[in-house]
C-alpha cells in the first residue's frame, strides 16, 4: 500500500480529497494542515526523518498555498514564503525523502492576451504577485523535483471554505441585485471533480502509469464571472438579479487576466479522464450542499 500525505488538508481541495479517500483503498492517507505541518518551517519538513519511520511516504499533495489573490499585493513575502520558498523545500526534500511531488497552480501564471485555451506549451506573463509567486512555484517543483505532477486548475469552487459560489449564495439571499465582472472569462473547476483527477493520476502510478508533468485541468465550458454568478442564483432559485459589470467598475488591487480558458487535451489524453461541464459540476455542487435536490 502506498502513502500519500496531503499538505494544506483542511482548505477547499484538501477536504475534496478527504471526502474521496475512502473510495481509494489502496493508499493510505494523512491529511495534516498547518497546526500538524507547516510547510514554510524547514523543521516540519526535517521531522519527516522521523515520520518516514512509521510510514513510507510515497506522494505528497500539496493543497496548501497562498491563495488570496488581492491581499498578496501587499503581503508580498508571507505569499512569496509560501507559493515559492516552501514550495522549493518541499521539492529538494522529495530525493532526500523518495516522495512523488503533486502540486497544484493556476491559470493566473497567464496575461489573458489569448483567444485559445491555453496550452502548457503557451508563455506565461502573471499580471499579480499570486500569479508570480505560483509559476515560480511551479518552476521549482519541475525542475528540482524526484518526480512530479503540477496541475494548473482555474476558478476553484467547494462546499468547502470560502469562494465565489459561496458569496454569491449569501448574496443572493442578503440582496435584490448583484453586479458581476462579464469581461473576465474562464472556467470554474469544481474541487472534487479536481479531486477525482489527482486521484486517477495516483492511482496510474500504481499501475506504473505515472506520466510526470505540467498538466491543466479545469471543468469544460467557457464563461464569464456573470455567466458563473447568473448560473449560481438561477440553479439555487433565488430572486436576486445579476446584472454585468467592466472590470473597471468593481475596486480590486489585482489584476487579473481577462481570458484564462485551459486547453485540457493533454491531461485528457494521458489519463483518459471524461470531464465534466462545469454547470453540471455545479449542480453536483449545490446538491452536495443541501441547496438543490439530487
Ligand atoms: N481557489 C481558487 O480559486 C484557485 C484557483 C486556481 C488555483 N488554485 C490553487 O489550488 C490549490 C488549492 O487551493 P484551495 O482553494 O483549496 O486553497 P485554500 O482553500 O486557501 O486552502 C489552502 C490551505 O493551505 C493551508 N495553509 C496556509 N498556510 C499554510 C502553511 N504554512 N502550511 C501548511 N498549510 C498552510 C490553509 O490554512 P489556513 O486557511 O488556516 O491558512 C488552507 O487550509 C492552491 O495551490 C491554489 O493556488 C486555487
């Protein structure tokens, strides 16, 4: 049996996994979040010489980051800390350790200057210091890495914690009309079905499938964040009006990319994964939630 440590296991993705576990018998899982392991401390990652007595540790997932895109403006070293420096521990510790590295990054290393999905193959420009610090992050876990896969995802969304179908449910309980950018588009990825592909991707490797890389997965579909806003309300069935807006006319420190759409094929092709659209994902969602029926 394998051992797969999951890091950052109490935010959106981390419970995603955690929720999908138990459906994969042939790995043993430990989901430790900052209070257990706190990835920027080289001390943490020092006691795996201990930890590594009890188990063989096969894989890490790396769920934990800094992920508040505005607030990394200002906080730049806390995001840089966590998106790049623990990042390149955990990297350089996988050959000293034997661990498989999954890392997890986001659509936000491009400029949104493109008409296409987005390759792996395509350059990156990020236009925020988040955007920055993760393909940095990315960069170090490929190069430095035993082995590894970095998947970039978009516009992630749980019952977990905090995230933009969650506000849009408050909202469009709290008020009459929302306003929505309509001039960002993207595609939301609904963190289990993300879940369900990192799994796939652990259990090829059990069947000595791995193909190691830079992958992008997100849900199908093409929308804008009025588009997304538009569909919460209307698939929960609340009153609230969603009227677009220009990026201009919501305040925000960030910039963000207009068009960040992932070209999947590749992941596809290497681990024949079907992929939902991401308003059928959204409805699993919301009935996961206990706002919809089944
Ligand atoms: N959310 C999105 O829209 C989005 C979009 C594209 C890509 N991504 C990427 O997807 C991945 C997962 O995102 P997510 O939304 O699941 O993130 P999340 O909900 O913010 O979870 C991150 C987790 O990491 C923990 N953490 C923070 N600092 C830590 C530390 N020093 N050591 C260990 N754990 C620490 C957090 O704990 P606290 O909450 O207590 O700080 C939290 O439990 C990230 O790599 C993110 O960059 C996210």
């Amino acid at each position: 049996m394998k051992t797969v440590l999951v890091l950052g296991a109490k935010g959106q993705l981390g419970r995603s996994l955690q929720a999908i576990a138990p459906a994969h018998p042939g790995f043993q899982f430990l989901f430790w979040d900052k209070e257990e392991f706190n990835i920027t401390h080289y001390s943490d990652w020092d006691t795996l010489f201990y930890v590594q007595k009890k188990y063989k540790i096969d894989w890490i997932v790396n769920c934990a980051a800094y992920t508040n895109v505005e607030k990394a403006e200002t906080e730049r070293e806390e995001c840089e800390e966590l998106n790049v420096k623990a990042v390149r521990m955990m990297s350089d510790f996988s050959h000293q350790f034997g661990f498989k590295v999954l890392h997890v990054s986001t659509d936000f290393v491009f400029d949104g200057e493109h008409f296409l999905p987005y390759t792996e193959d395509d350059p990156i420009r990020p236009l925020s210091w988040y955007g920055q610090t993760k393909a940095t992050g990315d960069y170090q876990v490929l190069l430095r890495s035993m082995e590894a896969v970095v998947l970039r995802t978009s516009w992630l969304y749980s019952e977990y914690g905090n995230n933009f179908v969650k506000t849009m449910l408050r909202l469009g309980a709290e008020r009459e009309e929302l306003k929505v950018v309509c001039d960002q588009v993207g595609t939301p990825t609904y963190a289990g079905d993300l879940a369900f592909a990192i799994l796939e991707i652990l259990e090829s490797d059990l069947r000595g499938e791995l193909k190691a890389g830079l992958y992008h997965y997100s849900n199908e579909g093409v929308c804008s964040w009025y588009d997304f806003a538009h569909e919460v309300i209307r698939q929960a069935g609340l009153p609230a009006k969603v009227l677009p807006i220009e990026t201009g006319e919501y305040p925000a420190v960030a910039s963000r990319p207009w068009y960040s759409v992932l070209n999947k094929k590749k992941i596809k092709q290497a681990y024949g994964l079907q992929i939902p659209h991401w308003t059928d994902s959204l409805r699993t969602c919301l009935a996961n939630m206990g706002i919809i029926n089944n």
